[in-house]
C-alpha cells in the first residue's frame, strides 16, 4: 500500500510561517504522513526535498500553504497541473483563500490526517496573447487576467470584445478578467462585483476608465473575452499579469483572449463548500457589521412568511 503523502510549502520570508512549517511537519510525520517540501525553501529531519516545478505535487494528497494569499496563489501553479487540492492556513494580511487562522493550524492538520475535508473545485481562465493573428504566449489563472499600462503617466487604449463583438473602447489604467474567485481580490478593488464562488461567470472589470459606458461586466462561463491594444499606437505600452505572478510584456496591437479554463484548481475546505459558508468568510474577512440580524425567527415560532 502506498504511503501517503503531502507537500508543505510556505513563505520563507515570515519567521511564523517557517515555524509553522515545522510543527505541520512534526504533526503529519507522527500522524503516518509522508512530507515533501520545496528544495531551498524548507528542511526538515525525515521530510524529503523535492525541486519547485510541476512534478513536485505529483502522487501526493493534499499541499498544506502556510501564508497569505500570494502562497497560495504560488502553490496553485504545482497544484492545477497534479489537479491536488490545496489548503491554506493565513499568516498574511487577508488571506481570504485561506481555510484557517494560524489558532486553528494544529486542528487543520488532525482533520488533514483524519480525511476530515471535502474538496471544492474552482474555475480557472485560459490566457492566450495573440500578435499578427498568431499565439505567441498562453498561460492560465486562478484570481484574474489584467492587462494593464506599463507607464504611470500614460494611459493604456483599448478595444474590448465579448463572444466576436466590439463592446467599447476605452482609454484607462486597465481591464481585469476574473474569475469568481478573484471578484474578491484585484477586480474588487477595480469597483467590481462580489460574486459567490458557486456562481460560474467571467467579470470584466475596467480599471479608471475615461469614458460614459464603464460598468463591470458578468457574463456567461462559456463567454470568451478579449481585450485588444489599438493597432499602430505605439506609445501605449502595456503588461499581461497573471494571478499577479506572471507578467507578460506586450507588443501593439497584441489581443489578450480570455476563456474558461481547462483545469480547475482544487480546494480542500474544513467547513464543506456552499453559499453559507462563502457568506460568513466575507463577514469575517472584510469585518463587515452584522450586529442586529435576527435571522429566521419565525422558525423558531413557527409562523410563516
């Protein structure tokens, strides 16, 4: 029978996520589980050092992030291709895609060793730059697409398509492309909406945008978008970020296509998937007052609406 197994990675430049990493690694290695961690990033006694790339998930159960959200969004590069789910423990600011406060880390990995998770899947976007008609760079996300100015001082101009049709142009700081897990990250500080993670959409959020028409849009998962730089304007430059990891320089005139991805990148929760549990971490994350709610007091007295 095969041992299992499971990776821990964390962000070194933290003392407490260090410090973190050794005690999951004490506690799984006593519970029976096998450890790896990155080659440079973490040493243990008996955890086995494997190089960062796209091998390093493959075979094991669950990664184990001990960090913010910029972790997690790292580990979700090892993750997707292996399709093993990931589970975040927040030693950063937010860390809204994390499963647990570092209070909570000794209990994330009992029930990590005990099978105690379900698994959430969540959608990603497949990026595909085009110059001259032809795909020169492909890449994916998990938060959002942006494409953005290069300069401060200038604007970026562009044309914006959705399903082969011109929607509007706009000269503006930028356009993210998210998926609903991202509508609480970047396209949410561009003014966009909150949408629940069991809603399938793609946003397209303009970034100070100059113009009457400059709402942001949620369209269908099965939508394609795209945002084209203006042909022969070349002092416009402009970068592609994936997830606000991967930058992507881009030649006038380039066109950023935006779909559904292919894979999609595996949570493990503590507290099971669905609507209620997405509400009360946006309670908790933001802080939002919610003193006052009575809830459903008319099923404690039977009366109905």
């Amino acid at each position: 029978m095969t041992k299992r197994t499971m990776l821990v990675t964390a962000h070194t430049g933290r003392d407490n996520a260090v410090r973190s990493a050794r005690l999951v690694t004490e506690r799984l290695t006593a519970g029976g589980i096998a450890v790896r961690t990155l080659k440079g990033e973490l040493s243990y006694p008996g955890a086995e050092e494997v190089p960062y790339g796209t091998e390093a998930a493959e075979g094991t159960e669950l990664i184990i992030v001990l960090g913010g959200d910029g972790t997690l969004l790292r580990a979700a590069e090892l993750s997707r291709p292996a399709q093993v789910p990931l589970i975040g423990v927040n030693l950063g600011h937010v860390g809204f895609l994390a499963e647990a406060e570092p209070d909570g880390l000794a209990d994330l990995v009992d029930r990590a060793v005990a099978r105690q998770y379900t698994i959430e899947e969540r959608m990603t976007i497949d990026v595909t730059v085009r110059s001259n008609g032809s795909a020169i760079v492909s890449g994916w996300a998990l938060n959002e697409a942006t494409v953005e100015k290069a300069a401060r001082e200038r604007m970026v101009d562009v044309i914006t398509e959705v399903d082969g049709r011109p929607l509007s142009r706009w000269g503006c700081d930028g356009v993210v492309c998210s998926t609903p897990t991202g509508s609480t990250a970047y396209a949410y500080s561009a003014g966009g909406p909150v949408v629940w993670p069991d809603v399938e959409a793609l946003l397209m959020v303009p970034i100070s945008a100059h113009a009457l028409f400059a709402p942001p849009m949620v369209v269908s998962p099965q939508s394609v978008l795209a945002v084209e730089l203006i042909a022969g304007d070349e002092t416009s430059g402009a970068v592609l970020w994936c997830d606000g990891r991967r930058k992507v320089d881009l030649p006038p005139g380039a066109r950023v296509e935006v779909r559904r991805g292919a894979r999609p990148v595996l949570l493990a929760r503590l507290q099971g998937p669905g609507p209620a549990g997405f509400t009360d971490r946006l309670v908790a994350k933001f802080g939002l007052p919610v003193t006052g709610w009575r809830g459903r007091t008319w099923e404690d007295t039977g009366e109905h609406a």
